[in-house]
C-alpha cells in the first residue's frame, strides 16, 4: 500500500512539472503572470515539487538510527545564531550539557565553529549530506521560521517549532490576502512536519498557530524563550556590552529604529524617510540627555544606510545578530507593523509607530488587531512621530500596554525557556 501511494505521488509530480514546463515555454514569448512582473510563484512551483520529490527521496537516511539525546537547531532559515532556539541552546548546554547531544545547522556552519566553546556539539552545513543525517537522526528538532519542508521526519521524532514573533499583529502566510498558491502549498506542507507550536498569547494561539500557520497538533502556550531575558530584565549587562561594541557614550541613550519588511517596496535604508534630527531633538527635550539612533533595517534589505549619515547620531545595526540584545539596550523603540512591539512593550520603555504607508498596508496585508488599537502612539509622518515623543504620556502609556498585555492573553511570564527545555528532556527520555 505505502509502495502504491509512493508511484501516485510521483505520477502526480510528473504531471505538475510537464505544467511548469510548459509554463516556462509560455513565458520565453510572453511576460505573463498574476502577479506582474514579479515570477516568484513560478520559482516557488518548482521548490513545491522539488520538496515533493526529496520527501521520499530522502528515505534513504532512515539507516541511520534515532539517536535519544540528539537535538538539532536551526534559527532563520540556518541564516543565524539567534531568537528562540538560540535561548534553548544555551539553557541545555548550561543546565543539561550531560544530558543532551547539541547540534546547530547552518548556512556557513564554518563561520559558527566557536558555538564549540558554548556547548554546541557539532556545527553542520545546511542542505548537506551532515545535514540531512543529523536532521533525520535527532530526537528532536527545533526552528524559528519555516521548517524545511522537504525532511521527512519520522513519526519517533518530535519537531517544535519557537516562532519569532509575539503578539498577533499583521496577517501572517495563510492569513495574507496576496499570499499566492505555490506559498499556500509550501506552507501547509510545512505545517504537516511540524508536532509542536510556542505561543505567546491567546491571540497568537487562535490567529497564527490554528489559522496562518494551519497547525493542528499540539500548542505549547508559555511565552517566547527570547522574551525571558525582557520580562525578567534584571541587570543591565547587555545594554552596556552594546554600548561598548558600537562605542556609544555610557551616558548617551539610545533610540532604535526597526522597520519591517514590505514585500518589493523600500529595498533601501534610505526608503524609510526617518527625520533624525527632529527625532533627536524630541528625544532631548521630552526625556533629557545626548541621544543616539540605532538603525535596524530588515535583512532583506541589501542597501544599507550611506556613509554621511555618520555625522547625524546614527549607527546602522542591521548586520548585529540578535535583535533582542538591541531592544535590552534600547530606551526607545521606533517601528511600524513589526511584531517587535510586542517583545518590546514587556520592558514597559517608549514605543512608537511611524506608519508612511498605513492605508496601503490596511488594504495590502491587514491586521488581527487594529493598528489604531495598539497601545504605541501612532504617526503617520515625521511631524506627527515628533509630536508624539515630544508630548509622551508615561503613564497613560504604561496602562495602555498593561491593557494590551491583558486582552491578548499574555503568556510571557520569564519561564519559557526552562518550559521548553524541560519538555525536549522529556521528549529526549521516552
């Protein structure tokens, strides 16, 4: 029977790739697509059916035996050493490094060789032969983004997937009225491998989890492993250590600014329009002290911030690794849709919205909780974002976002990490 459903699917397959090649054949004399000139979809396609082919292909390292202890990592697509699963890393290695056998996949894994020093036990190249073993053979699995849709996990591992993002505030994969069909099907196949979602609140749960992402398994609701350092927040050795790494002045304070990314639009740093000065000066006279701007772009973005901005309080951040390090040191937040609002706002410091291109954003991608509801106050140019810093309500803030907080149905109580952990160890011992 499993033979009989194995030839279905490939004859399945084949059928979709005669389609695609007789699509491509269309377009060498036409530029046709839904979407514009933009042939994404088209190369999305082709990833769908070459994930199709490797689920079965990749059978194959079915010899290499479950090993219990075994956990393997991933963060960003293998792009970095960050976010949730990073947290886990480093809680297992210290409170566990007997019990647990640390594996990290990367993009560049020979770049990451030092992880050796904190606990990790082997740094393997995504997509390799390592890799493909040591993904197959794990007891459990953990990533931050999208799984990758191709392994065929076996049903003796367990595969848990951290997010990285709180709150539920833009619409997210399934939920994206542009979302297109050949990402709907990566998705929802995606979602197939994946035994175990983290939440960091109600919202999140009933939104993201069973809606965008299509989940149908089981949901861990105990907050985001990378939010534990913000809800606990009891020293202030990270502030110091960026301070230290950008040569910021120990007295100066810090305004970061981290825009989200919008799909084809703003492909440079210089897209964003931010009035730095008059920022600056807002900064100085609502909240005293010498200020300097930190700038965040996504890492999408390929134009960074040019060189004569050096002399105007700003130092682009972009390349930093972790984004939570930088929200530690941070006295004000300056964003748009970014779900960093939520990780930002349990700290209770300043936050606000500078939203150009809201209406359009409304109509293109959407919300599941109002932007104009959210607890930040909102502009929608420069002059009104220096108003609002000029003119911010410390208190009324601070009972906004504990309302915030309340209505979403917060999760994010410091313990998530050692939640999560203890569950890999459980999963690690059956």
């Amino acid at each position: 029977i499993e033979m009989r459903n194995i030839m279905h699917r490939l004859i399945q397959l084949l059928k979709r790739y005669r389609h695609y090649r007789q699509y491509q054949k269309l377009l060498k004399y036409r530029k046709y697509s839904r979407y514009g000139a933009d042939f994404r979809s088209i190369a999305r396609i082709k990833e769908y059916i070459k994930d199709c082919i490797y689920l079965i292909v990749l059978r194959v390292f079915y010899i290499f035996p479950i090993k219990k202890n075994r956990v393997m990592f991933m963060s960003f697509e293998a792009g970095k050493y960050a976010c949730n699963p990073r947290r886990i890393s480093e809680y297992l290695a210290k409170n566990y490094p007997d019990d647990v056998e640390i594996i990290w996949a990367f993009k560049g894994a020979n770049n990451f060789r030092w992880l050796a020093d904190w606990g990790v036990s082997k740094t393997v190249e995504y997509g390799t032969f390592s890799f493909y073993r040591y993904a197959l053979s794990s007891r459990v699995f953990v990533y931050n983004m999208r799984i990758p849709a191709m392994i065929p996990f076996r049903k003796k591992q367990t595969t848990i997937g951290t997010g990285h993002g709180g709150g539920a505030y833009k619409k997210l994969l399934l939920d994206n009225p542009s979302i297109r069909t050949s990402d709907q099907k990566i998705q929802e196949l995606s979602a197939s491998h994946t035994d175990i979602l983290v939440s960091s609140c109600k919202y999140y749960t009933k939104y993201v989890v069973r809606g965008a992402f299509a989940h149908k398994g089981e949901c861990l609701e105990c907050g985001m492993p990378r939010n534990d350092e913000l809800v606990n927040n009891h020293d202030n050795k990270t502030a110091a250590y960026i301070r230290k790494y950008y040569n910021i002045p120990a007295d100066n304070k810090i305004i970061l600014y981290a825009p989200t990314y919008r799909k084809g639009k703003r492909n440079e740093a210089t897209d964003y329009n931010l009035d730095v000065r008059g920022i600056v000066e807002a900064a100085k006279e609502r909240f005293g002290g010498e200020w300097t701007i930190l700038y965040r772009m996504h890492y999408f973005i390929k134009k960074r911030l040019p060189a004569d901005t050096k002399g105007q309080h700003i130092i682009d951040v972009t390349d930093y690794g972790d984004m939570q390090d930088l929200l530690l040191a941070a006295d004000i937040l300056i964003t748009d849709y970014s779900s960093s609002v939520w990780d930002y706002s349990l700290l209770k410091r300043p936050c606000f919205l500078y939203t150009t291109d809201l209406d359009e954003y409304l109509e293109t991608q959407g919300f599941y909780v109002d932007v104009r509801d959210w607890p930040f106050p909102l502009a929608k140019d420069n002059a009104a974002l220096v108003d609002n810093i000029a003119h911010f309500d410390e208190e009324q803030y601070l009972k906004d976002v504990h309302k915030h907080h309340t209505d979403l149905g917060s999760f994010d109580n410091g313990n998530a990490t050692e939640t999560i952990s203890k569950r890999i160890l459980q999963e690690c011992q059956k």
